[in-house]
C-alpha cells in the first residue's frame, strides 16, 4: 500500500516542525509538503493532490475554512483541521472535515485522525457496491439515530455506526469508522438516551461501544485504558473500571 501523501498547513513556524516531528512517528505517511498560508495552501493542494491536509483554521488573509470551501468535491483530500480554538468545530464539520484536533495535538489523537482519513479513503469507493449489513434492531427505549447540525440542514447518524464519543467541551466528538460528527450535548444528555448495550459510558468525558475494544492495558495504579480499532485510546474513569471489567468480562485484579 502507497503511503498516505500528507500537507501541512500552519502560520506558525514552531507549530508546523511540531506536527511535522509528530507524523515522523507515524507508520506509512509521507509528508510531502508545507504552507504557511490559505493562498499557498491552495496552490499546493492543486499541484500535489495530497491525500490528507493539515489545515490550520485561523491565518492572515485567507482562512483554513475558505481553502476547504473552495476546494472541488471530486477533487477534494481528506482534510483535518487543526486549531486551538474551539469555536470552530461545527463550521469545520460543514465542510465535511474528517477530523478536528485541538492544539496542543496529542500524537494518539493525531494518530486516530491519520487512521481514519486512511480508512476513508479506502472505503468510499467500497461503500457504494457494498450490500447492507443487517443490523440488530434497537432498543426503543432509547435513541436509534442523533441529528448532528450540518451545513444547510441536519445529519442522521445511526447511534450503531459511532465506534467511541468523546467531550469536547462544549460539545461531544461522535466517532464513526470514516468521520468524526460535532454535536452539542452533554454527556449526561447522551447517557439517557443512549442504550448501554451499545455504548458504555467509561469515563465521565467518554463513551465506547466494547464490542470494538481491541486491546486492555491496566496500570500500576489500578487505571485502564481501552484501545479502540481506530487506534484511539480511551481512558477508564475510576467509578467506570468495575462496569468494564464486567462487560469486557476481565479477570479481577
């Protein structure tokens, strides 16, 4: 498989050797280029046709939003922003953004971003021959589906697609195997409506569906931490350890 042709895109100097120092330690990508502003990145999604681009949102004269708007449907790279403003998340999503990270930029969730475009990429041409999976049927007792807004309207996101949901902040990060989804709730607004069987609140800032856990660390000071397929890691709150230990049927330590 060819690696994954990555651009960088900062205003900031530091910020750019930062992310460039960060994909060094990741498997199977290739930087092939830098910018330090919207007009050049522009161009240089033109003239290299990157798989993915690290997009800064906030820089002079032309924004990391404005490049992504503009950019050809068919011809469009996946596209991560990467800001330290959090305001933007549901305008970055409009522009169907497969990811969102907030700086600094922890490698695993850099890393879980690369994953992700990677599968994108992989599984859209895929996706349209392949045949429907039939689904067990949900629970009425809770939501099915959550409407995300997105640009011109809402998203249906069937609640059986999300692998993982993270806070963020103010809102909550729906993680699917191809994107991620922006929605403004509350954990705890999620909780009631989301069926347990599925996914198991294992943190008060986390949700995980298990039957993805593909890997269990436990630490010397009792904790543990989930990986997910994606690469993520989730880490297990105190008052949740016993829940997951019960679901994922672990031998008590």
């Amino acid at each position: 498989m060819n690696p994954l042709r990555v651009l960088l895109v900062d205003d900031e100097p530091l910020a750019l050797d930062r992310l460039a120092a960060l994909f060094r330690q990741l498997p199977d990508v290739e930087v092939i280029g830098t910018a330090g502003d919207g007009h050049e990145a522009g161009r240089m999604i033109a003239a290299l046709r990157p798989d993915l681009v690290m997009l800064d949102i906030q820089m002079p004269e032309r924004s990391g939003l404005a490049v992504a708007a503009d950019l050809p449907l068919a011809q469009r790279p996946e596209i991560v922003f990467v800001t330290a403003f959090e305001q933007f998340a549901a305008d970055a999503f409009e522009v169907e953004a497969t990811d969102y990270l907030l700086k600094p930029v922890r490698f695993d969730r850099l890393r879980h971003a690369v994953e992700r475009a990677k599968r994108r990429r992989a599984l859209q041409d895929a996706a349209a021959a392949a045949k429907p999976v039939a689904m067990a049927p949900a629970d009425p007792a809770y939501d099915d589906a959550i409407w995300v807004q997105v640009r011109g309207g809402s998203l249906r996101v069937p609640v059986e697609r999300i692998d993982w949901i993270e806070a963020a902040r103010d809102y909550v990060m729906l993680h699917t195997e191809t994107r991620s989804h922006i929605h403004r709730a509350t954990m705890g607004a999620l909780q009631r409506r989301l069926d347990p069987a599925q996914l198991l609140r294992v943190h008060r800032s986390a949700f995980v569906r298990t039957s993805l856990v593909t890997t269990v660390r436990r630490h010397a000071n009792g904790s543990i931490t989930l990986t997910v397929r994606d690469g993520a890691n989730v880490q297990v709150g105190p008052s949740y350890v016993d829940a997951v230990v019960e679901r994922l049927k672990l031998a008590k330590v």
